[in-house]
C-alpha cells in the first residue's frame, strides 16, 4: 500500500510558455493582456501572476515563444522568455526601487530643511540662494529616483497607450519644470519639495508591492529547494553515475542512500526503508516503503538504501504540484488593493484634468498664463494623494510594530486587513496546536542498566521518537552503553547485541493512542509513552477567537489517533491524514460556504494551504515554507498571539476608515480653495503635509492596541 498520494496534474500535450512583463502595474494591465491574447489563433489560455509580473500562455505547438513575445508587445508591454525556472522572476527590481527610495528621501528632508527657510520669511538674495539650492538637490533626485515612472510613461505612449504612471510624470515633470523657471526668474516660490515629496510616497507603495512579490518567491524557492539538486542513476551495464536534477528522465533507476532526500518521484523496485513524509503528508511519524511503494521528490531516506524507478521529474513532481498551489494561491489580492488599483487608474487623470480646466478656466477670465499656471500646480500639489496614500500603511506600520513587540512578525501589511475579515479558523496539529517535540512520560519505568541501553540504541537511529528519547536520557545525565552488530530493522526499529543479549527499540507491538516505543533487553521489555504537549493557553485561545466570532476545526496530515487526542482536549472537530492538497479544498469548501479562513499551520505540507487561505499565521518552529508562506509569524509556544493578531487588525482597519475619512475631508475642504485661486502653491504644501501629519498621528494611536 502507498503511504503517500502525489497530487494530481493535468498532463496536457499544449505547449506553456511563460514571460516575464515588469510593467504589470494593476487589473487594467492584466486585463488587456489576457483579453487582448485570448483571441490569437494557436492560444488556448493566458493567465497573468499579478505577484510574479508573468505571463503562463498555454497554445499550440505551431506557435514559438519569438511570435507569442511579439504578440505581448503589440499590446503595449516588453516581455522576456523565462525558459529555466517558471517560478523564478528576474531579482533586483525591489532593489532599485529601494535606491531610487533611499534617494528620493534624501532629496525630501534636505529641500524641506531649506523650504523652512524660506516659509519663515527668507526674501531676495538669500531665498533665491535657497530656491538655487534646492533647484541642485531635486533635479538629480527626480531625474534618478523618477526612472521607474519616467521609463513606464514612455513604454506606454511609444506602444500608444496610457497608464497610471503618464499622469503622474507629467505632474512631476510640470511641478519641476515650473520651479526651475520661478528660480531663474527671481520668483517668490518654487516646488521642488512638492514634486520629491510625491515621488518618495509614490515610491514607498511600489516598494512595499515589490517586498510582497519578493516573499511570495522566497516561500516558493523554499520549499522547491527540499528536493535534492540530483541522484546516483543505474545504468544498463551496471555503472553508476551522478545526474544533476534537472537532467534526470522518468524511466531511470535512481539509487538513494540512508540519510539523501530524493530529487524526483518514483517507484520503488528494489529494497524497504522509512521515509520521513512530514513534506507531503505533515506525518510526525516516518512511513515504511518498500517494493512497489510511490516515494516522491523532497522526502528523506532514513535508514536503508533503495533503487527507485523515476516516474516523474521537474515540474511533474508532487512538490513542483504544491509549489505551483502557493503560486496561484498567492495572486489573490486584497479588496484594498483592489480598490487602490481602480484608484490608480481615475484618481490621477482626475486630478491633471482639473488642474488643466483650472488652467484654461482663469487663461479666459484673464489671469494671465503665469497666475493662472500657478492656480494649476497648486492645484496639482493640493490634491497629491499622499494623506490617502498613508492612510492605509501608516496603520498598518504601527499596528506591526505593536504586534512585533508582542512576539508577532506581521510580513505583509495587507496581511492585518485580511485578518480582521476572517471569520473561521483552521489548525494544524503537530507543531501548531502542540509543540512538535514529544518527550517521553515514563522514563521512571526504566531501571539505570535499561536507559543506558535505550541512549545507546537511541543514539543510532535517525527516528524522531528515538531522537526524542535520547534528548530526555542526556538531561538526566545518563551514559550509553557500548553495544554491537548495531542495525536498523525499517519499519521496526533498532537492534543490537549487548553482552550476548539481544537488545532492540522500536515499533511496539500493541500501539496505543499515545507515541511509543518499546524496549525489549532479554526477555524483559518495557513500553515508553510520549507525550506531544497541546501549547499552553491553546484552550483560552481558542475561547477568545471563538468570542471574537471565529468559530475553528483542525485539519491535520497526522494519523488519526494523535488527531484525535488533541480534538478531544480541545472540544475541537477534525480532519485525519489530510494531505496539502485536502487542506486547500477544505479551505476552498469553507469559501465557497462563504467564510474567509485564517489558516494556522507549521509544516512543509501547510505551506499550500497558508498560501491559500484568506490569511494565515505559523509559529516561529515553523519550517521555512511555512513561515514564508505565511502572512504573520507567531515566537512564543503560547497560542495567544493568534487571538491578539486578529484583535489588533480590526482595530487596524478601524483607524484605516477614520483616515480614509480624513484624507477625503481635506481634499473636499481644500480643492475648491485652490481652484479658486484663494491657495498659493506654497500653502498648498503646507496644507498637503499637515494632512499627512494628521493621518499619521491618528495611526499612531495603534501603539496600545497589543495590550
């Protein structure tokens, strides 16, 4: 019997081929790829990954990737054919972002130093020195810092279309542009600090996009580098040979030594061991197979070595399966991410548009063109959308550093919005509702002569429960003995000669509910029961989520038993021997009952099932595809910190709403001052940053809400 069941893939005989497309900026952009490419003669499907920036295009064979990248940049967008690593993406766009960031917030703090200056009455000499000044700090800063919106705008207008970054440099271009004039021209005001201050703001939301991709990679990278980077391949004659991974063919006998993980699926053909499964199956326990069994890439050969028939390689693998569930798992987006998007599509042409009608509306009434161009870029700085572009992360900034001093790592701060709408919960067991570190209850049962035997077989064996037995036998300061003809029986356990007397640790032969092992010295043997402690304050926390309205359930890949001890301990109902594949579709059954599920789980198997979630958490024991898939990480064995998390994110998105309430009072307060004439750019900026100033202050109130 197979231990462990791979996921099912569509082996489909179309051709995919994937690109990567940087300017993917919003659901404008997907949607005019995947409608404008759905129509091409040869393509059966397009999907766009709005984390990854790619493009999967599935078409027939008759099609090359040289006419499908023709076709994408027909419709206005560069493209780039990603031949080696579909769930890769070109690294070091975030980086620059940063340093156009970094750049961008020099020039800001040093121009406003000299804007100061000249707002407290700096006249003649002195405030065209400051203005001069400033000319020689934000031409540079804008000219590098605005290479991501300058490059964007032109891509679109070349290819003749628009996006949200034509309206934004003509803003900053024109802002610049009228500044340096005022200065050659001795005049009473200049912009540069409006213009640097809206390109660091527009900057820190594309660098806290481009984090969010890069962590959606990392977890992927993860859990795709537990396979091995190759095999020991038998060939026909007889000789062995190293094949790297990527090389290997279905069909091949790979040979695989105790203690190597595998780098493909297969069957096994000759020899039996353990395997540790946790990676598919989230089983504590190692699964013995043998002949005919299905071992698949990523597990780990504990004990004896096999030769295994390769049936599945690559992309094709179980593992590749899973990684392929986080990839498409994780381009959902946040109904505030989704409003930001459509946002970003009016809000900008909106506001260029009404500081071109104020423009022409006093050209006719008479004000000349440098009057009247003045009304316009005060128009322009007023209703910069920097209060409401802090309104969302500056509470999401203070409430993560509130919760990071509670013990809570939140890495995505979209992450708190989701969380304060789930309304269900779904646990993991091993490591999650418990510790994953079970200790055994009865070594007392143990004379001396009977634990130094137990460490001695302990200490030869790769066994968790062995493992775990040798950790509570050293703390007790006790000595192994020296024993021979040491061996490892799969699926039993170790044995071993001691003074002539057969000694053995293993698999007892009546299991019961609890994790055992069973010492046999002579014909004297002794059960040992361990226990996988539940973490404390499990119960208060469940309690207090259920207070909260989140009703929960465990879905666990463990086996039934231990399931069962740990559900009835904590008035919880589950699942057994999930696979990652069961725990996605029972998130997916709870979606379409119309809940949104806060995943809380540890193990390589979970990173699927956080990933799809609405939101998930995992404790810092977690493995690193958990913690990578998940949106917060949790460092204390109690189980608390996930009640404080969802407590903290409601209070989050109240303060969110409150300043969404704010930015949009001002912009109806302070617009129609401005089209009037009745604001200068110069109060414009103040009034702009007083707006950011409240927003933030509002945020700050979060620090006591982790108490």
């Amino acid at each position: 019997m197979n231990a462990v069941t791979p996921i099912s893939s569509d082996q489909s005989q179309t051709v995919v081929s994937r690109f990567a497309v940087p300017a993917i900026r919003c659901a404008g952009c997907i949607a005019k790829i995947e409608n404008g490419l759905k129509d091409t003669p040869g393509i059966l499907s397009s999907r766009v990954n709005f984390s990854t920036k790619q493009v999967a295009i599935s078409h027939l064979p008759e099609l090359d990737d040289d006419q499908l990248k023709r076709k994408i940049e027909a419709l206005g967008f560069e493209a780039q054919v990603l031949a080696d690593n579909p769930l890769s993406e070109e690294k070091g766009s975030t980086d620059k972002l940063i340093r156009a960031l970094a750049v961008a917030g020099f020039g800001m703090m040093n121009i406003m130093l000299l804007s100061v200056s000249v707002w407290s009455g700096a006249s003649g000499v002195n405030r065209d020195l400051f203005h001069w000044i400033s000319a020689l700090i934000a031409i540079p800063v804008i000219a590098y810092a605005g290479r991501p919106f300058f490059a964007s705008a032109a891509m679109a207008l070349r290819y003749g279309r628009t996006n949200m970054d034509v309206p934004i440099s003509i803003g900053i271009l024109l802002a610049t542009g009228l500044s340096i004039y005022e200065t050659a021209t001795g005049g009473a005001h200049a912009y540069f600090d409006g213009a640097v201050m809206l390109l660091f703001f527009l900057l820190a939301g594309r660098v806290l996009d481009g984090m969010m991709r890069d962590r959606a990679r990392e977890g992927i990278g993860a859990l795709l580098k537990q396979t091995a980077p190759g095999a020991m391949v038998l060939d026909d004659d007889g000789k062995t040979r190293w094949v790297a991974a990527k090389d290997l063919l279905p069909g091949m006998h790979m040979m695989v030594a105790a203690g190597e993980s595998l780098a493909a699926d297969g069957e096994i053909i000759s020899g039996s061991s353990s395997f540790d499964c946790s990676l598919m199956t989230g089983e504590s326990e190692p699964q013995p197979l043998g002949k005919g069994d299905l071992a698949l890439a990523g597990t780990l050969n504990l004990s004896s070595p096999v030769t295994i028939m390769i049936t599945a390689t690559g992309e094709d693998t179980s593992v590749s399966d899973i990684a392929r569930l986080m990839d498409e798992a994780g381009q959902r987006r946040s109904f505030y991410v989704r409003v930001a998007d459509r946002a970003a599509r009016y809000y900008a042409p909106a506001v260029h548009s009404l500081a071109l009608l104020a423009f022409l509306f006093w050209m006719f009434a008479g004000a000349g063109w440098h009057q009247s161009l003045l009304i316009s870029v005060a128009v322009l700085i007023i209703t910069c959308p920097c209060a409401l572009g802090l309104a969302v992360p500056a509470a999401q900034v203070v409430a993560s550093g509130a919760l990071l001093r509670k013990g809570v790592m939140v890495k995505d701060g979209s992450a708190l919005e989701r969380l304060a709408e789930a309304d269900y919960v779904l646990f993991d067991k091993t490591g999650t509702l418990t510790l994953g570190q079970p200790t055994p209850v009865n070594l007392d049962d143990l004379g001396l002569t009977q634990k130094q035997v137990a460490l001695a077989l302990a200490q030869a064996s790769r066994h968790p429960i062995s493992k775990a037995i040798r950790s509570s036998l050293l703390a007790l300061g006790i000595e192994p003995v020296a024993l021979d003809d040491i061996r490892e029986l799969p699926g039993k356990g170790m044995t071993a000669s001691w003074g002539g007397v057969k000694v053995m640790l293993g698999k007892p032969e009546k299991s019961g509910d609890h994790l055992s092992s069973q010492l046999t010295v002579g014909s004297d043997s002794v059960v040992l029961q361990l226990q996988d402690e539940i973490r404390p304050d499990a119960a208060e926390a469940i309690a207090a989520l259920g207070k909260m309205g989140l009703p929960a359930e465990i879905v666990s890949g463990d086996n039934p038993q231990s399931v069962a001890l740990v559900s009835r301990a904590l008035g919880l109902s589950a699942q057994a021997g999930a696979s990652p594949q069961d725990k996605v579709e029972a998130i997916t059954r709870l979606t379409n009952e119309g809940h949104k599920v806060l995943m809380v789980g540890d193990g390589l198997n979970d990173g699927p099932a956080l990933a799809a979630a609405h939101v998930s958490i995992a404790p810092g024991s977690a493995s690193d595809v958990g913690q990578q898939a998940a949106d917060a990480v949790f460092t204390s064995e109690s189980l608390m910190p996930v009640a404080l998390s969802v407590k903290v994110a409601r209070r989050t998105m109240q303060i969110v709403h409150q300043n969404f309430s704010l930015a949009i009072g001002y912009n109806i307060f302070a617009v129609p001052l401005a089209l009037t004439g009745m604001v200068t750019p110069l109060i414009a900026a103040i009034a702009m940053s007083l707006s950011s100033l409240i927003v933030v202050g509002n945020a700050l109130r979060l620090n006591g809400a982790a108490k």
